[in-house]
C-alpha cells in the first residue's frame, strides 16, 4: 500500500528552498551595495527638510553633492553646513517645474561633476484643506512639481547614466501616493502618479543598470509644516496637522527617515514604506479597503469644515500657528531651526523677523 506524504516529509525541502532563496537574496543584495564615496549625487528640495537630513548622510560619506531648490539663500545656507562637515557641495537655483531650466541644470551638472551617479527627486509641495477650498491651481502645483518635475529630471539623467552603464533614481512619493488622504487631495494627486510613475521607469530601466526605489513615507518631523500651505479655516487646518506631526506614534523623525532612504539607495531596493502608521495603513487598505474608506469617511467629518468666504486663499504654518498651544508640536518644531526650515524668499532681515514671531507665538500658547 502506497503510503500518504506528509508534511514532515516535504518539510526538508521547503526549509532547504526557503533558505536558498534567502542566500541567494542577500547575494544580490550585496553585489548591488554601492559606495557613495565619489559618487554625484543630485537631490531636489535639498535645501532644507527631509532634502537637508539625506545631503547630511551623504556628506558624511564622501559624496559629490548638487543641490537644487528654487531659492538661493536657502541653498547658500545649506551649502555652508555641508561644507562644515566635509562635503563637497554645489547648489543650483532651479524650478524644476520648467523643463528647460531641468535640462540646462543637468547638463551643467555633467559638465562640473563628469556624471551623475544619483538622482534623488525630494521636491515637494503640500497645500492642507477642504476640496471645496481647493483650487484647479493647487492640483496643477502638485502636479508640476510631483510629476513633471521628476519626469524631467528622470528623461535628463537616464541618457547620461545609460552612458555610464549604472545609476539610482530614488523617487520620494508618500504614503498618500497609494492612500488617499482627506483634505491633502492635491498633494495625493500628485503623489500617486509619482508612485505610478517611479515604479514604472523602474521597471524600464533595469536593462541599463539603472535601478530606481520608489519611497513612501508617512507624516515625518522635517520642520516643513510651517511652510505649507493652509486652506479653509487655516489656523484649524494648522491645528490638527501640526498636532499629529508632534505625535511620535503617528509621525517619523526625519533623521531616521533619512537614513533608511540612503541605505534603500544604497542597495537598490524597489521600495521601502517608512514609519509604522504608514505600514499599517497600507496594509489595511490593501486588505480591507471598505474598512479604510469607512475610517477616511469619518476623518473628513471630523476635520475643519469648508470656508466659502476667504478659504481659497492660501496661508502658511507662520501665518497659522497661533492656533495650536506649543506642548502638542514640540517635537515638529524642534526640526525646523536643525532642517532650514526658518527661511522665506522676502530676504534676510524678514526671515528672522518671521523666525522671531513664531517663537513668540509658542510663548504666548504654550
């Protein structure tokens, strides 16, 4: 009689299969490992925030670093600081919103470092408000600067790192880039075709050596939520924003974020979704999407309702933080000295007077 295999049988061979597929994992794992040292690296909104925290990482590591951002004083000061730690730093006022001036920088990149090792598209903008408050302008920011920002820097820098044989493209979308968000619907716009974007060059240009990582992070401490834009009734919008951003279950430390991007660069990988609240998130809404509709249905009742009046009009964090007492954003506003985020484009003299206000707010509020 022919006797049943059972589990214990196979057991064997699928331990032996599992941990031969995880040998040969960590092989390709290593032989992508790649060393910054020398190599150019060119990171838009590297200025300040996020941007700032990985040209840090990168500095430290003996990169050639470019920096583009649309405001010189922000790149000045940023340049300084890396020099200061070692690094070999050119910046580049650039609006990576005009396909000319992408193509002009790029090229004037190749001709000062000989070639371009690492793209990192990190430039981003946020606008925080109802739908109704939401203009067609603030979908066309987000996409200028999400979609077609990136798209023209990718088409600029493949050819140059098609040349070279190899190349990274670390695109930073969000985890709004495949979970829609209330009141950030802009900025979900653009994140997901950025996600839809990103993961599909890379499959295209895997044949020229050239290995993209699409990045999904969920709300991180970069110091930025006083530069975004506030719509509706803006000092609430300020409010619940802010608070969850100064709520470490809720928010990443944008060092650790930073890090793990340079290391998922550093090896290649496809994509890496930062902070635990993002994981859970997607992961539920990748299981139970009716469950997560119900829970976005609930968040869009209990956020601040539509101004008719003057909500369209746009405000920024400095113009809105009078709202939220300082205990509840500590932690946020602890990065915006440490990442650049202090700065506006009216000049010296307006940046501290504007720095100054802030910190007067949070002593009346706190």
């Amino acid at each position: 009689m022919r006797r049943r295999t059972s589990i214990s049988d196979i057991m064997p061979g699928l331990l032996a299969l599992a941990g031969g597929a995880l040998l040969l994992s960590g092989i390709i794992r290593q032989r992508r490992r790649m060393s910054f040292r020398g190599a150019s690296v060119v990171i838009t909104g590297g200025s300040r925030g996020l941007g700032l925290e990985m040209a840090r990482l990168f500095a430290r590591e003996g990169a050639r670093l470019t920096l583009l951002a649309r405001d010189q004083g922000e790149l000045e000061r940023a340049r300084r600081e890396l020099i200061s730690l070692g690094g070999y730093v050119l910046v580049h006022a650039c609006d990576i919103r005009n396909a000319d001036e992408v193509d002009r920088v790029v090229d004037l990149i190749v001709t000062e470092r000989g070639r371009i090792d690492v793209l990192i598209n990190n430039a981003g903008v946020m606008q925080v408000g109802p739908f109704e408050n939401m203009t067609g302008e603030d979908f066309r920011e987000s996409l200028d600067v999400h979609v077609w920002g990136p798209l023209s820097l990718i088409r600029a820098v493949t050819p140059v790192m098609q040349m070279q044989g190899c190349g990274r493209i670390v695109n930073i979308s969000s985890i709004g880039g495949v979970v829609a968000v209330p009141h950030l619907i802009p900025y979900s716009t653009g994140k997901f075709a950025l996600t839809g974007l990103s993961d599909g060059v890379r499959a295209e240009l895997a044949k020229d050596g050239i290995l993209v990582t699409t990045v999904l992070p969920g709300l991180m401490r970069t110091g930025s939520h006083v530069n975004a834009q506030y719509k509706g009734q803006h000092k609430k919008e300020f409010r619940w924003f802010a608070t969850l951003l100064g709520i470490p279950l809720f928010s990443i430390n944008a060092e650790r974020a930073a890090r793990r991007v340079v290391e998922a660069c550093r090896y290649g990988e496809a994509a890496v979704t930062l902070g635990m609240s993002a994981r859970l998130l997607k992961a539920m809404n990748a299981q139970l999407p009716g469950l997560t509709a119900v829970l976005a249905r609930l968040a869009a009742r209990i956020l601040p309702s539509p101004d008719a009046v003057k909500g369209s009009a746009g405000r920024t964090g400095w113009d809105s933080a009078s709202a939220v007492p300082s205990f509840l954003t500590r932690t946020a506003d602890q990065a915006i000295a440490r990442n650049n985020e202090a700065g506006t484009r009216n000049g010296a003299g307006e940046e501290r007077k504007k720095a100054d206000t802030y910190e007067q707010i949070r002593m009346k509020t706190g």
